[in-house]
C-alpha cells in the first residue's frame, strides 16, 4: 500500500490516497467474493477470514495515513472515519468470537457495500479539493 511516501503537497496525498483507494477495492472484490463462495457453497469460511484478515490490515493502515497527511480542514471535508473503523472492527469481533461463516459472510458482503459507498464519496469530495 503506498503509505510510505511522505508527500509535502495536497496533489500528492490526493495522488497517494486515489492509490490507497484502488487498491482497498481490490482487497474488497476479493472479501465480497470470498463471502458470495461461502453464500453459496458453504464451508468453514477460511478464506473469507483471511481476506477479512487482509482488508483489515490495509484499511487501519489507510485510516493513519489520512489522519496523518490531510488537515484539519480536509479531514473535515472527508468526515469521520469512526463508523468505518467500528463496522471493521466488529467484522473482526464476530469472526473472532462467533464462527459462523453464513453470518459472517452476510455482515462481510453488507460492508463491502458501504465501504464502496464512502469510498467514492471520499473520492468525490477529494477531487473537488484544490
């Protein structure tokens, strides 16, 4: 994930969070069809916990760098990230905790949904920043 360049203007976060962007949807496509084979096919659900596993990596690391290379005002542009980051961890939680692949893929494909959403809000929003 491209979180190591330290970029000094707002092009270039813009750049490197487009890229974060893209590959977030990658991890995505391969969480949704991890959940849409356990849907269908049934199984203990293990490589839906390792793509879940991968997402949740990538995405905390996505979350710090945006906290750490926007500002106070763009931060606000782009809202709060607190529901993200509770929706993902509560994916964990349950994978954890629970067990149950059927659930777990249910709850997975619902936040591939919503993170897609916010992902092309944020892109939006970012675009418009000049």
């Amino acid at each position: 994930m491209d979180t190591q360049h330290s970029p000094e203007s707002l092009e270039d976060v813009k750049t490197a969070i487009f890229r974060q962007h893209t590959q977030l949807a990658q991890l995505l496509d391969e969480l949704e069809a991890s959940a849409d084979a356990v849907l269908a096919k049934g199984g203990d659900g293990a490589a839906l916990r390792g793509a879940l596993d991968a997402l949740h990596a990538r995405f905390d690391k996505h979350l710090e760098y945006e906290q750490s290379h926007l500002s106070g005002a763009t931060k606000a542009v782009l809202g709060d990230h607190a529901e993200q980051r509770a929706r993902m961890k509560g994916l964990v939680h349950d994978r954890d905790v629970f067990g149950d692949p059927q659930g777990l893929a249910r709850e997975a494909r619902a936040f591939v949904h919503a993170l897609r959403k916010g992902l092309a809000e944020e892109d939006a929003k970012l675009r418009a920043l000049e």
